[in-house]
C-alpha cells in the first residue's frame, strides 16, 4: 500500500523543525535556558569565587602563596573597630531613606491628582536620579564647602557664617550630611513608583469614596495606602539595602575620612589600598547575608501588619479547630 507507506515516513528534519510544536518548545528551553545561564555566570559563580577568596589571606588574586585561614576573616570582620564602625554608618543612610520615601510618598500622593503644573514638579524632582552618582558627588563637595553654597544661603536668613559647623569634618554632623545628598538624588525615583502605582488604582473607588463623604485622608488610607503596599515593601527594601551598600556619596565627596568611610568605601580600602582581599570580601559576603535578612524581615513583618493575611490565618486556624471537632465528634 504505497498511499500508506507514505503517510507513516518521518518528515525530513527542516521541516521537523519548523513545525509549531517544536518552534514553541525551542522558544521555551531559550527563555528557560539563556536567563539561567547568565545568572550562574554572572552571580553564582562570582559569589562563590567571593566566598574562597574570603578563606584565604591573599595580597594578590592569582598569588600561589595564600594562606588558608578559614573562618578567620568573618571574625575579622565583627572584631576590628574599623570595619563594624563602618557598618554602623549604615544607620544615617537607612535614617535617611526613611525620611526620603514619606516624601516620595507624600509628593506622589498630591502630584497623583490633578495639579496645575503637576507635570514640570514631576520633572523636577525626578531630574536628579537622572544625574551620575560622580557628578552628585562633585556638587555638594563645593554646596558643602565652608563659606560656599549652603554657608550663604543659610547667612542670607540671619545665621552668622562663623557660627555654623563644618558640614563635611565635623564628626557629629558630617555623616548626617552625606546621607542627606541620597534624599534629594533617590527621592524622585520612589516618587515615580509611588504615582505609577496609585494612577493604576481603579479611579471609581475614588469617585465611591466621594459620593460616601469620604475626604483626601480616608482615601489615601483606605483605598491608595492598600493598594500600593507591595510598591512600598519593594521600595523599602530596595531603599535599605542601598544604605548598607553606600559608597559614592563618601568616596567622593570627602574619600572616607573624618569618620565618614562606609562599608563599601571601607571594602574598597582594605581590597585595593591594603592589599587585604580576603577580608574585603568576607566583608561583602556578610553585607550579603545582611541584606537577605532584611529582605525576610521586611516581608514577615509586612505579613503580619496585614489585615487580609491576619484574616486568613484566623479563618484557617477556625477552619482546622472546625475539623477536629467533627472527628471528636464522629468518635
């Protein structure tokens, strides 16, 4: 039966290959296959070679003579003044981008209705996440310089220059100093996450709220504030783990001294300053482990201040008593 014969032949493998079900596997296995394989190459195997350089006491990285001294460098880490009062200064930036996302927040909540001029305020204080962090750094080292920008501004309303501290050297206030130039750079870009995911709220809540009595405040707390809280836990979370990682503000605008060298400006230091490698990156790996706890506290506790997920919780615990009764009862 030739017509049979014919019908049961295999098509040849181009024809094979360009068939729908095949296209959309090969589609599949790339989307599923290329992401992984950079995230192994660019992440994975990086932090490993981190965690082995953080083993050893190395001077140079392709030195045959590092010595293996294990866990030695992490107790380095906790136990030098150096690197834990570095860590600490991650306190004035998380301070800082506290104070910098109600503002965003804030802001986003006025520009999110209708403003005259909404449009050029949106810009404006978006403008300064567009600038390079160098060039941030560059212009509040002169806006803080005794007797420039801010010293006069601060004299034109009745403060007497002399009297005022040396914004960039006195220990008391400099690092206070610092962390506020993140303010002003980093408030435009939570201010523009804030508005996107208030201006997707459905607008008829709003338009309910109204007919109800409702006014600005109930609004914003019981329709905007839920609705946008995963923006917020992306932002705070983003927001702290850029504090315990703050370099460009110090490194450039005063290099880390006068008790202004953060953790990253310090790992700098001891990598390619001091020549101390192993200890610079069992620094980065404990930042690391650092950074993941946030995130996992931030999380647990966004959970549990959650109404809806306290509600679930005590509907499943009622629902699980419910059962045991019933099986105590068919006993």
């Amino acid at each position: 039966m030739p017509g049979t014969t014919l019908g049961k032949q295999k098509k040849p493998f181009g024809q094979w290959l360009r068939t729908r079900k095949v296209q959309q596997w090969l589609v599949i296995i790339a989307f599923m296959t290329i992401p992984l394989i950079l995230l192994v190459t660019f992440s994975y195997v990086p932090f490993a070679k981190m965690f082995e350089f953080s083993l050893y006491k190395m001077k140079r990285y392709d030195s045959k003579n590092n010595k293996f001294i294990g866990l030695e460098n992490y107790l380095d880490v906790f136990s030098r003044d150096d690197c834990f009062n570095s860590l600490k200064l991650a306190g004035y930036y998380i301070v800082a981008s506290f104070i910098q996302l109600a503002m965003a927040l804030y802001f986003a909540t006025i520009l999110c209705f209708k403003v005259r001029g909404g449009s050029l305020f949106k810009g404006l204080i978006f403008f300064p996440y567009l600038i390079s962090g160098i060039a941030i750094g560059f212009i509040f080292k002169f806006f803080y310089t005794r007797g420039f920008v801010f010293d006069t501004v601060l004299s034109w309303i009745g403060l007497n220059p002399e009297s005022l501290p040396y914004w960039l050297k006195d220990t008391r206030i400099n690092n206070a100093s610092l962390a506020a130039t993140s303010v002003w750079r980093y408030m435009g870009q939570n201010m523009v996450l804030f508005l996107g995911a208030m201006m997707s709220v459905d607008p008829t809540l709003y338009e309910a709220c109204a007919i109800d009595g409702a006014n600005s405040w109930a609004k914003f707390r019981y329709i905007m504030l839920p609705s946008i809280k995963s923006v917020i836990l992306l932002n705070m979370i983003l927001s702290i783990s850029g504090s315990l990682s703050a370099f460009e503000p110090p490194y450039v605008i005063t290099g880390g001294t006068f008790g202004t060298s953060t953790y990253f400006v310090m790992m700098n230091s001891l990598a390619h300053e001091k020549g101390k490698i192993g200890l610079a990156a069992a620094m980065a790996v404990v930042l690391m482990g650092l950074i993941f706890i946030v995130t996992i506290a931030q999380q647990v506790i966004m959970k549990v201040a959650d109404e809806d997920w306290r509600e679930e919780r005590r509907n499943k615990k009622l629902a699980k008593a419910r059962k045991k009764a019933e099986k105590e009862a068919r006993a």
